[in-house]
C-alpha cells in the first residue's frame, strides 16, 4: 500500500474515532443536561386539585427586616395566575393605574415611559407543583429576562381560598435584606 494511502486512512480513521468520541461525549452532556432540566419539568409537578383553576392577587410586597411593607404595584395591584390540571400555568401582575405612552406607539416611547413599563407589570409562564409543604415552580418564558430558564421552591401556606408563598430573593428589594410575598385568591 503506498505510503500516502496508509496516512490517509489513518487520518481518516482518526477523524472518524474523534468524532464518534465527541458525539458520545455531547450525547452524555445532553442526557445529563435533560436530567437535570426534568426536575422540574410539568410532567414532574404535583397538581392537587386545590390548586388547580384561577386566583386573583391580593397582595404583592417587599418586606424587609425591620417589618416594613413596600407595595411592589401600587395599592390594588391587579393578577391573574391560571392553573391548568397539567401545571403549566401563566401569571400577569400590574399597577392598577398605568400612565400611557404619549406617542400611542408601543416602539416610540420615551425611556421613562419604557422603564415604568417594564417595572409596572411581572408576566411569566412556566410549569407549578406541590410537593408536601412546599410549592415548586421552573419558568419557561418571563417579562424579566433574569427569570427565564429558573425554577425553585418555597412554603406556602393555604388559607381556605387564599394562598400565600415567599419569594426569598425578590427581583427589587433583595440587595437590601427584603424578601416578597405574594397573596392569591382563588377565583374558581
């Protein structure tokens, strides 16, 4: 066999090792990566019935070490959070009273007016669950691009047809010791 015929196989043959070995490399990166993200995927949540359905916010503050209150949307914020049976949900939170843009124009506002947009109104979506005394939730998609991709857990405490979690680090407050609390009526 010429000498070249040879260095060419060879090359080819470690090409080929190479590849193989990245390719069974990432597929183990993959699998584990999907492991890891299925923790809290919907099909693992818990859904109880009780849970299940539509609630409407009573509440949504910072509160900080010394006992003060700050109403993260204004008195009488306004939300929705809708449960399916399966744990997705989808929740909206904002300032009952928004000022518009001038201009009309979602593309054309002003940086004040874009700031108090983003600041006014929380929406995301993802997947919930209870798991004994504490709730977990992963968010697919948020209006705060921080939250996307993240999950967690919390106590929550059920009062009849009010439901009460703490967000330990709240996405305004958290630098300063504050932790949020969210109430939610249930509607259905």
């Amino acid at each position: 066999m010429h000498p070249l015929k040879k260095i060419f196989l060879f090359g080819a043959a470690a090409i080929a090792f190479s590849v193989s070995t990245a390719q069974a490399a990432t597929s183990a990166q993959e699998k584990a990566q999907q492991q890891s993200d299925s923790a809290n995927t919907p099909g693992d949540m818990s859904v109880p019935t009780w849970l299940s359905g539509t609630w409407t916010l009573v509440r949504c503050d910072n509160v900080y070490p010394d006992g003060r209150r700050i109403e993260l949307y204004g008195p009488h914020p306004q939300g929705m959070w809708m449960i399916d049976d399966h744990s997705h949900y989808m929740m909206l939170i904002a300032r009952a009273q928004r000022k518009p843009f001038a201009t009309g124009e979602k593309s054309r506002g002003t940086p004040e007016e874009y700031r108090a947009a983003s600041l006014d109104v929380n929406a995301h979506y993802g997947s919930v669950g209870i798991h004994g005394d504490r709730m977990s939730t992963h968010i697919d998609q948020a209006s705060f691009p921080n939250w996307v991709g993240r999950g967690g857990t919390t106590a929550y405490t059920l009062d009849g047809n009010q439901l009460t979690y703490i967000v330990a680090k709240p996405s305004s407050g958290s630098s300063e010791g504050a932790h949020g609390e969210v109430v939610w009526q249930r509607l259905d």
